[in-house]
C-alpha cells in the first residue's frame, strides 16, 4: 500500500469523548477561516474523530474518521480533561501513524498527556499547564518537562502551556508557515496582542504590553516610535522619570526581562517586518531599527533567530501587505 503522504495545508483537530472545549475551540478559529487582507492560499481545517464526541457540554460531529489524521500537514490534540484517565487506544494509533507519515503533531495544554501516552514525547523537552507540569514527568520519565516555558517547539511535534499561551502556539505555528505579517494579522482580528516567544531563540515577536496604568504604558509606544534612534536605557529611564535601576524592576515585572535585551527584541521584529514587506537594503533596514550598520543588524538578527537577514528574507518574503508569496510556500517539509 502506498505510504500516505499529507497535505501540508491542512489542519486536523484530534477529538474523542474528553476533550476541552477551549482548547478546540480557540484551534478552530484561529486555523478555520484567513482574516480580512490576506492573500494567497489558507489552511483547510478538518475535524478528525470516532464518531461524535462531546467535549465538556458540546456535542461535536467530525468531518472525518481518525484515520484522516493521516493525511493532515498539521495535527492538533486539544488540552485532555481529565489526565488520570487514559486516551482512548484508537486516539493514540491514530496520532502514531499521523507521525510516522510526517504529521506535524502539536498539542494544547493537557493534550501533551495525549502525546506522552502515544510515545511521541519520548526523548524529547515538552511542556503543559504549569499545575499538571509534575504529574506529566512523573508519568512519563522519558518526556524532558519543562514548566517554565508557554510552548516547545520540536519541529515536528510541538506542546504549549494551557490556555493562552495555546493562543501563542497556535500563532507562532501561523508565523513559522506564513510570516510574521499574517501572524500578526490573525493576532489582530482575534483582538488577542501579538503571540509571545516561546521561549525559542528562532522567532521573535512583541511581549505582552503593559496595562493602560502601569509606569511604563507610555513609555513603551513612545520607544516603538523611535527604534531608529540609538536610545540608551538611561534614555528609557530619563522619559519614564525614574532612575534605571527603579525602570529595570519595572520592565522585569512587565515584560519579564530587562529593558536593553526587550530594546533588542523590538528592533529585531521590526527588522523581521521590514525584511517581510519592503525592498530595503540591509543596510537601510539596520538603519531604520537602530541597529546602526548592517554588520550589527546580521550578528543580533542571526543570534536572535537562527537565520541571517537575506534567508529570513527569501523565508517570509511577503507582497502586497499581509499575505504570502509562492516563495514562501511549503517551506517546512
């Protein structure tokens, strides 16, 4: 029989009896439809299980039997409700042969436990919801648990945190496949702020804002308005009318690091914007992110993402606004 090969443009929900409604819901509209502006091809979604399922309250219908995992680019295992209970045989054969016929598998929340009791966390770093962190390691001595982290990605098979850091997975995969304009595209029609980093050093993206009332809510859109400036941190602090070492604590507590490294991390998306959607030189680019000349801009862009400017470039390269490219097609496989 001929090996099934996937379609790397659609999307398949794992369901069975005891899956959370969030998760799966959010998955749906995050992949279901493409928002307003976005050109060139979107996923197709499918919904792939036994039979209906019911997932806290809901009654879901699939479209396909669990065998249509199979034939899915991306397969995703939303979180699991109710972790001592073991997932079904059928799930698990299911999410094995989506494997080994090159499924990108991804899991939301507790659905790592899915995963892990498929074997396909094995030898590999994954993470969950914080408060089932242990139980996972426990269970699966052979699963890397790391609780610290909103998501992990393997390549292949890739697990988030629970509840909104599944919202950050869910748009970085968005931002591996199609760029970060259409990421960010998607970030805005769900009213959600562009998704946080991982914790991986190969996309960078914008950390959460500070709230309207906290000390630096002015502070942070006054220096996204000046990236182009060699802005100091003692710049930073001189706005905010603080001392540094009172800005730093600040900037810790509402972005979670300081405030040269998140500097750093807008100039490198702003970087990865310009690379995506203009024809400016490296050269004007490191100009237009503060980065000063482009042999600055290369060594912080390839420390930050893992690629230099011009691959990064040839990777995302959008035209026509938030939209993708031929070039940039069916690079993951």
């Amino acid at each position: 029989m001929p090996r099934t090969i996937p379609d790397v443009d659609t999307v398949a929900l794992a369901v069975t009896d005891g899956m959370l409604h969030f998760e799966l819901a959010l998955a749906y509209e995050v992949f279901g439809s493409a928002p307003d502006g976005v050109t060139g091809p979107w996923y197709r979604l499918v919904v792939c299980g036994p039979g209906p399922v019911r997932a806290g309250r809901f009654l879901i219908a699939p479209d396909q039997g669990l065998d249509g995992l199979s034939r899915a680019g991306t397969v995703i295992v939303p979180g699991w409700a109710d972790i001592d209970e073991p997932p079904p045989a059928d799930l698990l054969d299911a999410l094995r042969a989506a494997h080994h016929a090159g499924s990108r598998l991804v899991s939301l929340c507790t659905g790592a436990f899915v995963l892990a009791s498929a074997g396909l966390l094995d030898g590999l770093r994954a993470t969950t919801h914080w408060a089932h962190a242990r139980a996972l390691a426990d269970r699966h001595p052979k699963v890397e648990v790391d609780p610290d982290v909103l998501y992990v990605d393997n390549g292949s098979v890739l697990t988030s945190a629970g509840k909104a850091a599944a919202m950050d997975l869910c748009l970085h995969l968005i931002h591996l496949d199609r760029g970060s304009a259409t990421a960010n595209a998607v970030a805005r029609r769900l009213v959600v702020p562009p998704h946080r980093d991982g914790g991986q050093a190969q996309f960078i993206t914008a950390p959460m804002p500070a709230p309207h009332h906290h000390p630096l809510a002015e502070l942070l859109p006054w220096v996204l308005e000046r990236l182009d400036q060699p802005l100091t941190v003692e710049d930073l602090a001189r706005r905010a009318r603080m001392s540094s070492r009172h800005l730093g604590r600040h900037f810790r507590a509402a972005t979670g690091t300081t405030p040269l490294q998140w500097l750093l991390t807008q100039r490198i998306r702003r970087a990865q914007e310009l690379l995506e959607t203009t024809d400016d030189s490296v050269d004007a680019v490191a100009a237009a992110t503060g980065m000063g000349t482009a042999t600055t801009l290369r060594r912080h862009f390839n420390r930050a993402v893992g690629l230099p400017p011009h691959t990064y470039r040839r990777t995302f390269r959008t035209r026509n606004g938030p939209g993708l490219d031929d070039s940039s097609q069916h690079l993951r496989r």
